[in-house]
C-alpha cells in the first residue's frame, strides 16, 4: 500500500498560513488600531486647545487671610468650544506650587474672579491652564499656560521688606509703602533708603 504524504503536506501548510493570518489580523484589531484610536482623540483635544485659552487678568495675595484673588478672562478664538474648567498652579517665594481646579466653563471674552484658600506661604506667582474632560473621565490639559507674576505689590524683593510698624520703618531710614501687601496686619512694609 502507497500513501501520498505530498497532499497531506499541502493541507498542513495551507492550514498554518491561514492560522498565522487570523493572528496576524487578530494582533491588527486588537493592539494597532486601538493605538490610532487613541491618537484621532489627541488631535481632535489638541486642536480644542490650540481654539480655547484663558488670560489671568490680574492676581493677588492676602497674607491675612492667605487667600489669592485670580481673575480669569477667556481668550477668544475660532471655536467655543466649552472647556470643564481651568488648572491653576500657585507658587511661593520659596518655589512650593500648590495646585488647585477651577471647575466650569468661562464664556467667551466673559471674566470670572475666585478666591483660592492657599496652603503655602506668600504667593508669587499664578499659572492657568484649560482642560478637557474625554467621555472615559480622563483629564486633556492645554499646553497653553497664562501666568501672572505677583511681585508689583506684594512686600518682597530688593529694598523692601516687612517690619514691626511705622516707627521701625522710620528708625531704619525707610518709608512705608501701604499700596504693597505681603505682610500681616500687624506689619507694615518698609521701602529702605540706603
């Protein structure tokens, strides 16, 4: 009796090309076309980003009562797009950021001011930044930050600086300056003369 091992061969090998194209395709559907996905996603919020920002109008300190005025005004742009809400890092003198969400969306040329408790110690500086939030609760941040500096009236820096009360300031040949904040109540800030 003669057996034909050559058709059988040809079945075996039809059979594992086809078992390594279902792999093949199943590797495409599962692990690729998830990654474009993804990517379609990015562009779609980078392009809302690009449409929608905000600018700090103006930002304060009160050591009284350790809270930061910020005043948002929304840029216009091509889209009106509504945003969830606004990230804002606040910074001290000694580089600690605290960071806090301003939630909601801010209308077009409309301005809105919060106060914002601080945990750290005199803020000086103020960043903002827009974001999104996807269908999955994932968080899309704007790469495009505002930032306001809090120095032009906040007692710190080179020839000022804090002091018990008006008859030290004088003592030490210096003039108070009321429109800076940055001190406690019970201190007044000292612009020194020498």
């Amino acid at each position: 009796m003669r057996h034909n091992k050559k058709g059988v061969s040809t079945i075996v090998a039809t059979i594992i090309i086809l078992a390594i194209a279902l792999v093949g395709i199943g590797i495409v559907m599962y692990v690729i076309i998830p990654l474009f996905e993804g990517t379609t996603e990015n562009v779609d919020y980078t392009a809302k980003c690009l449409n929608t920002g905000v600018t700090i109008l103006s930002a304060t300190y009160n050591p009284d009562n350790s809270i930061v005025k910020v005043s948002l005004k929304r840029k216009a742009g091509i889209g009106n797009d509504a945003f969830d809400g606004v990230k804002l890092a606040l910074t001290d003198a000694s580089g600690e950021t605290q960071s806090e969400k301003w939630k909601g969306n801010i209308e077009v040329l409309e301005t809105k001011t919060k106060d914002i408790i601080t945990l750290n110690e005199v803020i000086t500086k103020v960043e903002a930044s827009v974001y999104f939030v996807d269908d999955d609760g994932e968080e899309h941040v704007c790469l495009q930050i505002s930032e306001k500096i809090i120095t032009e009236n906040t007692c710190v820096g080179a020839g000022h600086e804090c002091v018990a009360d008006k008859a030290t300031c004088n003592s030490k040949q210096g003039t108070v300056k009321t429109e800076f904040s940055g001190c406690t109540s019970t201190q007044v800030c000292c612009q020194n003369l020498f």
